[in-house]
C-alpha cells in the first residue's frame, strides 16, 4: 500500500474536531465570568479566572452529597446487574430446552418496551408499596437493565464450551463454584462492555429517578442539576458553572477508560 | 443444569422477579388501565376504546406524533450521515485519528439533559450575539420558534448521536477483508467506486445497527426535549415522550395517558421489528 499521508482529510478532520468542541469551550470560558462580561461578550475568555460561581454553584448544587448519591445509585445498580444477569444468562444458556429459550426471548422481547409504556403503572405500584426510594430506584434499574445484559453475557457464554462445566463437577466443584470461580472470570471482557452501558445509562439518567426520589437530599446529579437549572434561568454565568461542574467526574472517567469504553460501547451496540 | 434443577430458578429468580414487577406487570396494568377512566386515586371504571377513540381527536397529541416522525426521520438520515463520514475520516491515514476519535465520541458520554442546558446557552446567548455581530437578525430568536427549536433538537441530537455511530461504523469497516481494497485498487477503482461497490455493501450490516440505535433513541427522546426547549413555544416542539408524561403528571389524567403510551409502544414495536427485518434481508452474505 502507498504510504502517503491524508492531509487533506486530516485537516478536515482536526477542523471538525474543533467544531465538535466549541460547546464545551463556550461552557467553560463563561462559566468564570460575570453576569454582565457575558452579555458584553460569550466567545472570549474571561478577563479574570475567577472561581466565584463555582463556590456558588458547588453550594447550591451541594455538589458532594449530589456526587455521592449518584455514586452510590450507579455503583449498586450496576454490580448487582452485572452480577444477576451473568447468573441468569449462565442458567439460561447451560439448560438448553424450551423453558429457557422461552425465558430469553421474553428478556430480549422487553427491550422494545418503551419507558413511557410502563412508567405510570409502574410509578404507581411502588408508590403504593412505599418503594419510591433509593432502594426502589435501584431494584428497577435491574429490571430495566437485565434484558441487554443478559442478551450480551448469554452470547459470550455460548462460545465458552460445556465440557469446561463438566471437567470441573467431575472434579467435585458445585453448581456455584463452577459459575463463580471458572465461568464469570471468563466473561470478564463482556463484564466490562455491561459495565460501562450501564454505568453510562443510570449515572445519566434523568426521568426515572425524578418520579422515584422525592426526598431533599437524595438527588442524583441529573435531578439536581434540573432544579438548580430551573432557578437561575437568568444567570447563565451560575448555571454553566453548575454544568461544568456536572460534566467533570464524567470527563475524568472518559480520560483514564476511554479505551475500553468506545470499545465496550460499539460492542454493545453491535452485539 | 437442567429446567427442573433448583439451582436453574435460583440463579434466574432475582431477574425475573425484577423483570416481573418493573416491566411485565406494569405493562400489564398499563394495558388495562387503558381500558378505564382511572386516574391515579381511584380505579374508574371501564370504558372500553373511549380513551383511544378520543386520541385519535386529540390535536395536542397527534401534532406531538407529526413532530417526532418529522424529527426522527432528519436526525436518523444526518446523524447516520455525519457517523459514516466522521467514520471514514479516523479510519483513513491520519496521524490524529485515536485523538479526534475521542472527541467525536465525548458528548456520548454526558446526558441528555445536561446536553440540551448547553446548547440552550449557545442558541440562545451565542447565537444572539453572533448575530448581532455580524448584523444577522435570524440567529436572534433561536428555540422562541417552532422551526428554530426543530433544527435546535437536531442539531444537538446530530452532534451527540454521530459519535456513537461513527463508533459503530468503524467497527464494521476496520473489518473489511484488506485483500478485496487491494485487489480493487489493482483493478483500477478509483475511491468513489471503492467505496460504492466494495466498501458500502460490506457495511450493510452497520446500516442496520445504526438506523435501529438512531431510530429507537430519537423517536424516544425526552431529556434533551425537555432540557433544550421544555415542548415550547405553545407545545409546539413537544415530543411523544413529553407529552405523554404531561397528559399523566400536569393533567392528571393517567388512564388517557396510558393508551397513549400503549400506542406509542405499538408504534415504537412496529417500527424496530419492520427496521430489522428489511435491513436483514438486504444485507451482504459474506
């Protein structure tokens, strides 16, 4: 093959990139100026870094205990997905009959629910359970979460052979030791493309946890972020503060994972 | 393990109880509800079709069902054009490719509703004071329109979305057997032919992952709607999704809502299940 390089194409593609970043560019550089430096100019930088609105924000947003809570909804939810759904899908695929296939295309058929279908129902329900809570949140995100990973792992486990199941009980190992010490170290690859689509869906979203948590105090980032949103409409300088506050821990996370989260998205998608 | 096994229910039950009481039974519910006057308190009565027979009349819900087709039809052809090209771009020669691979794919990652509070700003501050700049009256009432807050929703849509979907077709193009580019290049095709008759039928299968994504995430698209123009002005950018959560929490008519929900999961079911099959049946056996 020639070896020439595309300069053409590869300025293009840096122009595009600059395109692509101007929004959290404009974020950034207002967000440390004042009320009136905006009305005066939005595409220059500040004239002074000043890190006023983001005390306020930081206040406003109680930013760690906003962290926090969306830390511990995410992390709980996805280890507990991670965890039924390799036991399920290993179930599902160890036990060939018509239960099982019957089983899997329920969890496949779910996945065309839209959230809107069940949300007022389902709202409901758990209200009347008093389950509207973190603890509610969390068990529906393993409802709505299972199907797409039960549908990876259940692939991934099709081509670990049987006969590895059966060498290991020859050797006295239980039905759960064989899962948890052979086969889920196995899956660890696709444990982590179920990892970051998950992490990726429940620390964003909005809708769910702003019809189950109620309670001050208990709102993930998302739910705060729309309230304290909704407060300052008029003090853009306040609110991009709040938002770039929002976007770091995800822009930290995407710098020391990105590998494996492109990887793990398009395998998601494509699998 | 066999079906009959204990351990096989055990290792299935947290799941399916889970599944069970989020999705199947309130779907269930959903189904008859929408069958009665219901309205969050008390059970109502039953009214068999009256609930869809009225929306069917219902303006405000219809005119929601327009504009997300209109939307979701614009967003799927661009964001799948502007995924395929970005695509084609970092997997070309280049030295800068893993570095503009991450940028295009960085808005993926922030939700939608954050998203849609950022472009606010920008159409609404940035582009007033470009256009005053420039003397360009038409940037000045950016999301305070019907059109404007159309192509606002597009426009953010496409730059999040194309990343995801440029991820997808790199996957399917760094999978294309080298020999067959090769052996075109031997032949003497230049790159439009190359990419015409070699590489776009062997990605035919990308199109079919894409076009489901683009499809199912537009057509339910509630975050940025909600963020980046609330439905307004007048309802008149509002989306299937929103209104449907209107029509159950701001009116409070719950049973009405939820045979619009039953609808929009009737359509939003046809839609994927035609999308696979068409897709499948043209696609490249390799």
């Amino acid at each position: 093959m020639r070896n020439k390089r595309n300069w053409k194409i590869e300025i293009l593609g840096i122009l595009l990139a600059i395109l692509w970043l101007v929004p959290f560019y404009l974020m950034f550089v207002n967000s440390f100026k004042t009320k009136k430096e905006i009305f005066m100019d939005v595409t220059s930088p500040p004239e002074k870094w000043s890190f006023d609105n983001y005390i306020t924000a930081f206040k406003e947003l109680d930013f760690l205990q906003t962290l926090f809570n969306s830390l511990f909804i995410t992390v709980t939810s996805v280890v507990l997905i991670i965890f039924f759904s390799a036991m399920a899908a290993y179930a599902l695929s160890r036990a060939k009959s018509r239960i099982s296939t019957v089983l899997f295309f329920l969890f496949v058929a779910a996945m065309l629910i839209p959230f809107q279908s069940v949300m007022i129902p389902l709202v409901t329900v758990f209200g009347q359970f008093e389950m509207l809570n973190r603890g509610g949140l969390i068990f529906m995100y393993i409802g709505f979460g299972a199907s797409l990973s039960i549908f990876l792992y259940h692939g991934a486990l099709n081509n670990i052979p049987r006969s590895l199941d059966e060498a290991a009980r020859i050797d006295g190992a239980n039905r759960w030791q064989i899962f948890w010490h052979i086969i889920f170290p196995m899956l660890k690859p696709i444990t982590v493309t179920v990892a970051i689509l998950n992490i990726i869906w429940i620390w964003n979203d909005y809708l769910l946890p702003s019809l189950v948590i109620n309670k001050t105090g208990s709102e993930t980032i998302p739910l705060k972020m729309f309230f304290f949103f909704g407060e300052y409409t008029k003090q853009w300088h306040l609110a991009l503060a709040g938002l770039t506050l929002a976007i770091l821990p995800v822009i930290i996370f995407y710098f020391f994972a990105q590998r494996s989260i492109i990887k793990g998205v398009s395998d998601g998608a494509i699998k | 393990m066999r079906t009959k096994d204990f351990a096989y229910w055990l290792f299935l039950a947290p799941v399916l109880i889970a599944l069970t009481l989020v999705v199947i039974v309130p779907m269930l519910l959903g189904v008859y509800y929408s069958f009665t006057s219901w309205n969050g308190i008390t059970t109502g009565e039953f009214v068999g079709f009256q609930n869809y027979i009225n929306l069917l009349q219902d303006e405000r819900f219809l005119d929601s069902l327009w504009f997300t087709t209109k939307f979701a039809i614009v967003s799927v052809i661009l964001i799948n054009f502007i995924g395929l090209s970005l695509a084609l771009i970092v997997t070309s020669r280049i030295k800068t490719s893993s570095l503009l691979r991450t940028t295009f794919f960085m808005p993926n990652l922030i939700g939608g509703l954050i998203l849609g509070f950022i472009w606010q700003f920008i159409f609404i501050k940035v582009f007033a004071s470009v256009g005053e700049m420039i003397g360009m009256d038409s940037l000045q009432v950016w999301l305070s329109t019907t059109e404007t807050g159309f192509w606002g929703l597009v426009i953010l849509m496409s730059w999040q979305m194309a990343g995801y979907i440029m991820v997808i077709y790199i996957a399917y193009l760094q999978g294309l057997p080298k020999e067959l580019i090769e052996a075109s290049e031997i032949d003497g095709a230049n790159s439009f032919q190359r990419f015409r008759y070699i590489v776009f039928p062997l990605v035919a299968p990308a199109f079919t992952v894409s076009m489901f994504l683009t499809l199912s995430n537009t057509f339910k698209l509630y975050d940025q709607n909600l963020s980046l123009t609330g439905g307004g002005p007048y309802n008149s950018t509002e989306m299937v999704a929103m209104e449907i959560f209107n029509t159950a929490f701001v009116q409070n008519t719950f049973a009405y809502a939820q045979a619009k929900a039953i609808i929009f999961f009737v359509i939003v079911a046809i839609v994927a299940l035609f999308q696979v099959y068409w897709n499948k049946r043209r696609e490249v056996e390799l």
